[in-house]
C-alpha cells in the first residue's frame, strides 16, 4: 500500500511538475509582422504590449492580462489571436469581472473573432 501512494504521488508531482514549465514564445520577429498587420486600426504596441501578445500566443498554459482603460488590451488580444491562428491553433476567450462596467461578453467574442457555442 505504501509503495502504491509513493508511486501516486510522485506522478501527481510530474504533472504538476509539466503544468508549471514555461511555455515557448513565437519569434519575435514573426509576433512583430503581426503587429504591423494590425497598426493601422489602433497604432503600433509597445515592447511590454508585444511581450504580452507574444506571452498569449505562446505554449504557456496561463496567461492573464490586466489594465486600464485604453491600456491597449484589445489591441495586443488581436495580435494574439492572429498569432495563434497563424500556428494553427485554437482561441478561447473568457472575459471575468467587470460587471457593468467592462464590454459585453457578447461585444468581446464580436471584437476577437470567437464564436460562443
């Protein structure tokens, strides 16, 4: 019996071990052509902005983007979406909080491209 919790614990260990690992980044260069696309609706993204798209569009398994107002938020997440369907991969979007306040969950899907089921 203790060999078997051993043996239980140490692959929960590995998993969580993976689950942690940092996620590889797209090129640069490549999440910066992506970016050009898109300046022409709201401007060019600065550098934090760029390393927060990329941070999006790479293979961690959490990313999460906080910020003003005006901040750029939509922006950078157009950029990233872009850079995720040029990899072939998949878009979820999930707005939390706001309430009243933020856009509608509705105008997001609209604003990035994500169908709800």
């Amino acid at each position: 019996m203790a060999s078997d919790t051993i043996v239980l614990k140490l692959r929960v260990g590995n998993r969580f071990a993976a689950l942690s690992a940092p996620g590889a980044l797209p090129r640069r260069e490549d999440m910066r052509g992506v970016a050009a696309l898109h300046a022409r609706e709201s401007g060019n993204l600065d550098d934090a902005q760029l390393a927060a798209a990329s941070a999006i569009a790479g293979t961690s398994r959490l990313v999460s983007i906080t910020g003003p107002a005006g901040g750029g938020k939509t922006m950078l997440l157009r950029v990233a979406r872009t850079g995720l369907e040029l990899q072939r991969r998949r878009v979820i979007l999930e707005r939390s909080g706001g309430g009243d306040r933020g856009l509608p969950s509705h105008q997001c899907r609209l604003d990035h491209g994500v169908r709800s089921r």
